[in-house]
C-alpha cells in the first residue's frame, strides 16, 4: 500500500515568503516605488493578494522585509571586523557600504524604502527597531573594543562617533551631493579618527 504524505504547510508558507519579497525587491527596482502594488507584488510571487496582506500591512512593510531578509543572508557574519586596526576595519566597511549604495539593484529599491520611512511612523519604528538599532549597536560595539584597547578615549560618546562616521556617506548617497567612491570612504574614516585641527 502507498503511503501518502500530507503537504508541508510550513515549507509551502516560507516558500511563499520568500516569492513575495524578492518580487517586492525587483518590482521596487524596475518599475520604482510609485507604481509598486500590492497587486503587482502578488502577481510577480504568484500568490493571492490576501496572502501578502495577511502577513504585511503595506507594500512598504514587504519591501522593508525584503531589505532585511537581503542584509540578513549576506554573508552571515555579525559584527564589524576587529583586526585590531581599527582604522583599516572602518575603511573596510564603508568601501563595503559604497559598493552596495552604487549597486544599481540597491540604489533605487533603498531609495523607494528611505522615502516610505520618512513618511511612515509605523515603518520607521520597525525600522529603528529591527534593522537601524541593531546595526548601530554593532557599530558601537566594534568602538567600544577599540577603546577598551586604548585605541579611543574612554570617554567618547559611541553614538555621536558612529554619526560622525557613517552620516556623511548616507548625506552624500540620499542627497547626490557628490561621488561615492572608496576614496571618500577613506577620508571620512581619517577625518573622523584623526580629527579636524592640525595634528
């Protein structure tokens, strides 16, 4: 007698997942935020749209899912390196930062996700909650290593430090004020590590 297996609901569920937000990313990059939809979403991923409302309130909360979903599988490393130079870890990690604002499969995507933040208070909450907060305390904590070191004074403020060194770089990209290259990463790290006043 054949034995018949029931359907893994759970698989089939995160299989669906998985559709909507890399249909989310693409759409968002292709045809831009504006005339991203629900409707578009469900259609790309093959799902109805219930299923995505069922899950996310917005189109803004599918894209900020998928953003998350995208920097959470990226390498599997948490953390900032700590080679023990803490000047050539941060250039590392803005270049790193650079690459991914210049990727044309980022850029408009996290443009769309910036501007739906700034309007959403609800996004923005999450945002700060489960994607901004945790990054910043990654950022702190590679700083505070380097001053347990005795690499930084003991009584910097860590949250002023990660806004000296990774606000101009956002500035830049969100305004186009200039180019984004990994030469400006690397003064924007000497800058803020060596100071403004002659040494």
């Amino acid at each position: 007698m054949q034995r018949r297996t029931t359907p893994d609901a759970g698989r089939r569920s995160e299989a669906s997942r998985r559709a909507i937000l890399t249909a989310a990313f693409e759409l968002a990059g292709e045809v831009g935020y504006a005339k991203l939809s629900v409707e578009g979403i469900a259609a790309r991923a093959g799902v109805g749209k219930q299923t995505i409302y069922r899950w996310w309130p917005s189109k803004g909360a599918v894209l900020f899912d998928a953003f998350l979903s995208l920097s959470q599988g990226q390498d599997g490393q948490e953390g900032l390196p700590d080679t023990g130079d803490l000047e050539a870890d941060l250039k590392v990690v803005l270049r790193a930062t650079v690459d991914e604002f210049a990727d044309p499969r980022y850029d408009r995507p996290l443009r769309a996700l910036t501007i739906e933040i700034m309007n959403d208070p609800e996004l923005a909450a999450l945002y700060a909650e489960r994607l901004d907060g945790p990054m910043k305390e990654l950022k702190k904590a590679r700083l505070r290593a380097a001053q347990q070191a005795g690499h930084l004074p003991e009584d910097l403020d860590l949250d002023v430090a990660v806004d000296l060194i990774w606000g101009p770089l956002l500035s830049r990209w969100l305004h186009r004020s200039g180019p984004l290259t990994h030469a400006y990463a690397d003064t924007l790290v000497e800058t803020a590590l060596h100071g403004l006043l002659p040494r």
